[in-house]
C-alpha cells in the first residue's frame, strides 16, 4: 500500500531521484532518518527516509513519529517554516519530503562549513526575527500550540535570500497546554545530542511546555 499526501510524488518517483537511495546522495544521518538530496520533478529536494532497521520498540516509536508528522504538518504553514511538499507511506519506505535549501543551516554558516563566507549582523539579526516569528506561529496554533521540542541552530536552515526555516520537527509534541498545567515526557537517546539548547526542567524532570522553546530560542540567539 503506498499513500501520497499533499504533493502527487510517488515512491517511485523519489527511488529514482535518489539512484535507489544510493549513498553517493546521503547528506546527513539521524536517529530516525536517513536524509538524501534528489532532483524530483526538474526540483532540488530532500528526502527523509525513516529507518526501518532497528528493535522492535524503536520501530513502534518510529511509527508514533510518522503518525504525529502526518497530523501535524500539513496543518503548519508560515514564511519561516520548511514547507513539507509531501510524504509516502508504503510497504517498504516511508518518506518526507522537502525543498533542498542551498545555504544549508544557521550552525554551518555560523561555523564557515565549507569555508562559507560570515553572516553580517544584519542578516543575523532578520534570521533571529524570522525564528521568532516561526516560533510565535507554532506557539499560538489553534486548537492547540505546537511545540517543536528541538530549536538549535542545526535545525534553522537558510533559502537563497538567508530567509530561516525552522525544520525538523522530529521532537513534535501537540500538547492541550493550559496554564499551570504542564505535560512531561520522557528523554531519549536522540535528545541527549542537544542538550545544550534545553532548560533544567526538561533536562531534570522531562517537563515540556511552550517555554521549552522559548528558552532554546534564547541560547541560538546568543
């Protein structure tokens, strides 16, 4: 069974447009996804495939994942978000799949990858503003806010106008937040890797909440 969402890409389209999911067009790596670039449709793209060879648990943890992006999402539109220009699930091969930006990310323009040129103040200063915009938007959703869980300068990425796209919504948390009632969840190995862009109460005790976001928004900033 394969299902198409929002764009008419198939799986078949995106085998093709990475060579069978060649490792000559892997560009990064994560817990749960693979991430390749593809030309689909005469358009550069990236593709997350979710990784299907792990323990039984994580697969059902992975499932949760897709299940959360497939509601979430479609639904989450703005200047300052990565657009998701559509997913598959089928038997063998679940995917995202996502404009290809070509001046990467906040962190390695921050760090010169690839001996890139520095950032004035000035675009910093919009990128900054344009996160803050993002995170406003997510925040004040209706029925309910999103919490994107996982802000860091990695997951910040730059279109050809250095405009930011808060991405990777990997750690999404749709929450019925109401005041002074906070929801928790539990660490995970995945979370460890940023661990520096989170609040005590989250590190301590798992406490998520809009703040969670607000505080990592804090530490790219500086």
């Amino acid at each position: 069974i394969e299902i198409n969402v929002l764009s008419p890409v198939s799986l078949q389209e995106i085998k093709e447009g990475t060579k069978n999911f060649s490792r000559d067009f892997l560009i990064g790596e994560g817990q749960f996804f693979d991430v390749y670039k593809a030309d689909i449709k005469n358009q550069s793209c990236v593709v997350k495939l979710l990784k299907q060879k792990n323990a039984s648990a994580d697969r059902q943890k992975q499932a949760q994942l897709f299940i959360e992006q497939c509601q979430c999402l479609p639904r989450i539109q703005h200047p300052n978000v990565l657009d998701l220009l559509g997913y598959v699930r089928a038997d063998d091969a679940t995917c995202f799949v996502y404009p290809y930006l070509k001046h990467g990310s906040l962190f390695n323009r921050l760090h010169y990858t690839d001996k890139t040129s520095p950032l004035s103040w000035q675009v910093r200063y919009n990128i900054l503003v344009g996160v803050a915009k993002a995170i406003l938007h997510l925040h004040t959703m209706s029925p309910s806010p999103v919490i994107c869980g996982n802000i860091t300068s990695k997951n910040i990425l730059l279109d050809q106008h250095f405009q930011p796209k808060l991405s990777d919504f990997a750690m999404v948390h749709l929450r019925s937040y109401l005041i002074n009632h906070i929801k928790t969840i539990k660490m995970d190995h995945a979370t460890l890797k940023f661990l520096g862009y989170l609040p005590e109460e989250y590190i301590r005790r798992g406490d998520l909440s809009v703040k969670t976001d607000v505080y990592s928004y804090g530490i790219v900033s500086m």
